[in-house]
C-alpha cells in the first residue's frame, strides 16, 4: 500500500492542480465556445443558435479594421523587437565597460505598466503638446508628426509605444544566448580568417534559433493579448481605427451588452493563438521522438 | 456568579430577538455618482432614506459611464444577490426586467400618484409591461449650445438659430482666429453632437424614425447624408487638439474665451458655475438650432430581492426618489431638471428655467425625444453601431454616402 502511495506520489501531489486548471482553463474555454453559439446579450444563455454570432462578427466593419490591425501590429512588433533586441545584444556583447548600466537602461522599459507606457507616449506623440510642438519651438515649423490623430497611421504609434517597452526584453534574451556560446568554435573561426560580420551570420545567429523561437512566442502572446496599451494610448484610435481584437472583445462584453459577439471574438482570437502555437509544439514533441 | 452570566446570557438573546422582529428599510444602493457634485447629491437620499429610519449600504463603483458597475451588477445577479437598487437609465432597465431581474414598485407609485406628476415619455421608461419597476431622479438635456458671451458680442454673433447661421458665425470666427467649436475626441462626445445635428436637421419624426425605430429607409435617406455633410463641415470647425480630449477640458476652452461654442449636456453647466461665471453674463446657453428635446433621464431600478426588510427598503427609497424635496435639492446640485413637473423653480438659475419650459413645450408637441448617444433611446449593442459609424466618419476623410451606407449596415449587423 504504502509503495504504491511512494510510486504515485508525484501525480497526487499534482492532482489538485491539474484539476482546478482543466476547470478553470478547459472548461471556461468550453464555456465560451458554447456561449458563443448563442444569442446571448446582457447575461448569458444557453439555447443553441448555429453560427450567426461569427456571421455577425465578419460582417462587422470594426472587427475587420480589427484584425487587420492586429496583423500590421503582431507583424511589426515581432519583427522590429527582434531585430533591435539583437542588435543591441550584439552590440552590448562586445565586452564594453559600462555594459551593467547600460544593460539596465534598455531593460527598464519592461519594469514599467503598459498603461504608464501608453499615457507618457500619448503625451509624447500628441501633436499639440508632445513630439511635434517641441520641434516647432525649436524652428522647424513645417515639422509634422500628427500619426496618434491620423486614422491610417495611429497603428504605428502603437507599434512604436510597444517595441519600446519589449525589446528590452528579447535583448536581454539574445544576450543570455550569446553568452552560452562555445568560445572555441569563435576563436577557431577567427583563426581561419573569416570576417566579423560572417561569423556572427553564420555560426552565431544560428546557433541561437531556439532563442528566437522563444522570443517569437512571448512577443506573439503579448500582441495578441495588447489591450491596456491600446486603451491608455489611443483609447481605441481615432474612431475606431486602432481597435484590436482585445478591445473589441471587452467592448462588446462589458460596455455594449452583447456576450455573443465577445464570445465569438474570443473563440476567433484563441483560434489565432492556436495558428502559432500548434505547429511550434507538434514540432518540439517530434523533436523528442527523434 | 452563574446568575450573572444566565442574566447577561438571557438579555443578549432578547435583544437579538428585538432587533430581528423590527424589519426597518434596508437597501443597498449601486450607482457610479462616485465625483464631488454627484457624490453630494447622492448624499442627499442617504440622509433623507436615514431619517425615515433607514439604513443605506453604498456601493459605489467608479468609472465612467458606469461600465465598471454593471460588470459589478451582472456578477451580483448571477450570483442570486442583486443590490436592492441600482443607479440604471432607459432601455437598460426593459433589457434587465426581461432577465426577470427587477421587481415591481406599482403600489408606490400609485399611492404617490406618479403618472399625475411625469411626463408620459418618461413615465414610459420606468414601467416594465405595464408595471412601474424604476424611479426617476432627474432629466438631462443633450441639446444645448453653450458660448462665451464677450467673444460672441466683440464679433456681433447671436445664438445660431438654425445650422446655417452656425456655419457662418462659425467661418467669421476662424477668419478672427478663434476656434469656433470646442469638442473633445472621444466617442461619446462625437456622438453627442451628432444627435443634435440630426434633430436639428432632420426634425423630431426624422430623429425617431432613425433612432427609435430604426427605419433602414430613414436611415439610408438624403436627410441622413446632409446630417453627416454637416458633421463634416463642423470637423473644419475644431482645433487640431481636439482628440481624446474631456469634454470639460473643451468647456474650459470656452471658458476662458479660446473657443466661441461648446454642443454638451446640461452638466457643462454645473463646470461654468462651479468656476464663478455666470448665466447670460459671462456665459450663454441655448438649445441647439431645431426644435425638439432630447432627455436623459437618471434613474435607479428597483431589483428583485428576498426579504421584508429588503422590500420595505425599496419602498421607502421609491416614494423619497420621486418626492418633492430630493428632486429640488438633488436637481439644484447636479444642474439638470427634476423629472416631476410641479416642482417649484424658484431657486434654480435661467437655464434650469428655460429647460423646464422647453421640456413642457416638447412634452405637449410630442418632440420630447430620448437621447441615443446617453443610452436613453437604443440598447447598447445599437447605439454602440451608430456610434462607431459616427466617430469613424468624423475622425477620417470618409464621403458623407459612405458612412451612410455603413450606418444602416451596422445596424442591421447589431440586431
């Protein structure tokens, strides 16, 4: 009895944890789907109703502006993070001398909320008090940079209010990386004569894949998950012109009534997250096989 | 000694008991007047409520517009414990009673002879089928256009009485360098002008065609197109700062003489007196160009809940909402109108009067209509379409046709 108590340990222990996040996690996840076939408005209901909530969804002119924001934005930010978290993890590697307070200057970002990042880069980017009306003090009075109040543009500002505050994050990630490298296959390269540049291209670089795998998925998840961002910079845009799935959800469930459309919403956005995620664990549990 | 603690023993147990058997007026109140005016005003029940012998439980929310409270209320029902009263306001209320949510006050608001003293379209939002389920507190008016009285006489303007002669007050004063329209960039203020524009185009029918009933036809007409070209010209009208800005920030600007005009509900009026100025001196209100009255009428629904004293509560703060003294002394502070008709105005100042007259005028001329932008005449998911559309069209280069057309798509979307 008591062998079989030792041998099992490990799952009891992890019982009660497992079971609260298949209820909580698995479970509201069915939840929402289910609700999400309904009719539901102010509170939710449970009698089926097909598919009209996702037929009402991309009939709706602020979910597509939505989820062509949320591409533009996922796109630019994963891919700008990554390349300046590298660059400055590259450049932070070259064993300079200050490289601690610096290291901290570029990391700070992260430590601060994203609604204190969105308030101070909406009092930046404002063009009566911000960016624009400093350098027309200075002179230059044909200088203009209105994108917070353009429609088309006011998704960049988001892009640049959020690579501020993450690549901070993906540098220190990369350096992590560039540390744990082997020195010798450097010194070996270097020997042969092969330019800087070309090792870091072709041995460096690679060698890090795993780590911009990593990256990749938390910088995804967070533009995924962007909302306080957007509602502390823009509050939506103008009009509604940086509306992004989040903030469409939490209108729809907490402001306007209608617990079908945020359902459905959350269903599409979790079917994204499934887009990515998936395939990056299909290849991790083949990878084990091997 | 064992005397003693039997003596004590017995004596709390009687006590208990008394208090039990007593059943006095409890309720507990959720509303969002968490800011300094409305806090006071809210302050103003609680007191009446006590001294009938009463007891109030706050539950204040904070939040703008009271999103943060009905999250608060949705999980409080749910759970099988509704607030015994909650601060709601138009379709809200018929959309919570066909959840089964509310209960039925018919008993005070006979006994208080409440149709007597309403007008029939408020009355209207307060009975669920039939029976009375909400009590009234006040009536805002949307439709008011406020101006800075010396910018206005050093240009020889007068309150525009149609769209037209806003338009060339409004061109006179960019020439001078004066931003003719104060306005703050967020979604409910752009809807705000909005209705007044399309009430004072289109007319009171026109305004309940579109926004009550929800006619596609109205919806896609050429009045419909002239209330967005209008929209559009008064875009050129407002300075380049305007987005996101409070709407009490833009009645600062007018305040202070940088803007001529400000289209806002009548708590713009509470700002201009809590500065010092004064009506027709230093400030002017006027309804805006149209005839009509667009309402927004507060009010605190009376939920069902379980227990005599819960329901004597209920009872209590139904017949106090509506009663004499808290609609003057709530009214006085928070600078709308009370919603009863036959309370004395002596005390309140000349835009006070000139709303009550407009609201009886209206009233008997069937133009007293119910705001959409403030929640008063759609449900939420509708007037949420309509107000995309509106703040869309006035924040980009969107064709006056364009937004038409996806003003009636919306809405036929949201349904």
């Amino acid at each position: 009895m008591i062998t079989w108590f030792e041998k099992h340990m490990p799952k009891i222990v992890l019982a009660p944890s497992f079971l609260i996040a298949v209820i909580f996690v698995y479970g509201f996840i069915g939840w929402t789907a289910w609700v999400s076939l309904t009719r539901s408005r102010l509170l939710p209901r449970y009698d089926l109703h097909g598919f009209i909530q996702y037929e009402r969804l991309f009939d709706s002119a602020r979910w597509d502006t939505a989820l062509n924001n949320l591409y533009i934005f996922g796109f630019l930010f994963i891919v700008i993070s990554t390349l300046l978290g590298l660059i400055l993890a590259i450049l932070l590697d070259q064993k300079i001398r200050t490289e601690g307070v610096i290291r901290t200057i570029y990391l700070y970002p992260m430590a601060l909320s994203l609604i204190v990042t969105g308030t101070a880069w909406k009092w930046i980017l404002n063009p009566g008090l911000g960016l624009e009306a400093t350098v027309r003090g200075f002179g230059w009075t044909d200088f203009s940079f209105d994108w917070l109040v353009n429609p088309d543009k006011a998704i960049y500002t988001v892009v640049i209010a959020s690579v501020w505050q993450a690549s901070g994050f993906v540098m220190a990630l990369f350096l992590a990386g560039l540390r744990s490298i082997d020195q010798e296959v450097i010194k070996a390269a270097q020997i042969d004569g092969i330019p800087t540049w070309r090792i870091y291209t072709s041995i460096i670089i690679p060698s890090m894949a795993s780590i911009f795998l990593s990256a990749f998925i938390v910088l995804a998840h967070l533009a995924i998950k962007s909302f306080d961002l957007v509602i502390a910079l823009t509050g939506g845009g103008p009009g509604f012109a940086t509306d992004l799935p989040a903030t469409y959800m939490y209108t729809m469930a907490f402001s306007r009534g209608d617990l079908g459309q945020a359902a459905s919403s959350a269903m599409v956005m979790m079917m994204i997250i499934f887009a990515i995620v998936v395939p990056y664990l299909y290849s991790e549990l083949r990878a084990k096989h091997d | 000694m064992k005397s003693k603690f039997l003596f004590a023993a017995s004596a709390a147990l009687t006590l208990s008991f008394a208090g039990i058997a007593k059943a006095e007026p409890q309720a507990e109140v959720l509303h969002w007047w968490t800011s300094g005016g409305e806090a006071k005003s809210v302050a103003v029940l609680q007191q009446e409520f006590a001294s009938r012998g009463g007891t109030w439980t706050d539950m204040p929310v904070a939040g703008g517009g009271g999103d943060a409270a009905m999250t608060a209320l949705r999980a409080r029902v749910l759970s099988g414990n509704a607030p015994t009263a909650v601060q709601l306001k138009g379709p809200a209320i018929q959309e919570w009673y066909e959840e089964g949510a509310l209960s039925d006050i018919s008993s005070v608001a006979e006994k208080n002879g409440w149709a007597d003293v309403l007008p029939a379209s408020i009355a209207g939002h307060m009975k669920c089928e039939g029976k009375w389920c909400a009590a009234p507190v006040n009536v805002h008016r949307i439709d008011w256009i406020w101006a800075n009285a010396s910018v206005l006489a050093d240009n020889g303007i007068a309150m525009p009485t149609s769209w037209d002669e806003f338009n060339a007050a409004a061109d006179k004063l960019m020439a001078k360098g004066i931003t003719p329209l104060a306005h703050g960039g967020q979604a409910w203020q752009d809807a705000t002008v909005f209705e007044a524009v399309a009430l004072g185009i289109g007319g009171p029918e026109f305004f309940h065609k579109a926004f009550v009933e929800l006619d596609q036809a109205t919806l896609k007409s050429d009045t419909m197109v002239k209330v967005f070209d209008q929209m559009r010209k008064l875009r050129g009208y407002v300075d380049s700062n305007f987005s996101g800005r409070d709407w009490n920030l833009a009645t600062a600007m007018v305040m202070n003489g940088e803007a001529a005009f400000q289209i806002m509900g009548d708590w713009a009026k509470g700002e201009f007196l809590a500065a010092g100025k004064r009506p027709g001196i230093d400030f002017l209100c006027a309804s805006t160009p149209g005839e009509g009255f667009l309402y927004n009428v507060d009010s605190f629904a009376m939920f069902d809940v379980k227990g005599d004293d819960k329901q004597a509560g209920q009872m209590l703060l139904a017949e106090l909402i509506v009663g004499q003294n808290f609609q003057k002394v709530f009214n006085m502070n928070k600078g709308s109108i009370p919603a009863r008709v036959d309370v004395a105005l002596d005390d309140f100042d000349t835009c006070a009067h000139i709303s009550a007259q407009d609201m009886a005028t209206s009233n008997a001329g069937g133009s007293l209509l119910p705001s959409y932008a403030h929640g008063m005449a759609l449900r939420g998911a509708q007037s949420g379409a309509i107000t995309d559309v509106v703040t869309a069209h006035f924040n980009s280069d969107m064709s006056s046709s364009e937004a038409v057309n996806m003003l009636a798509k919306s809405i036929a979307n949201s349904l």
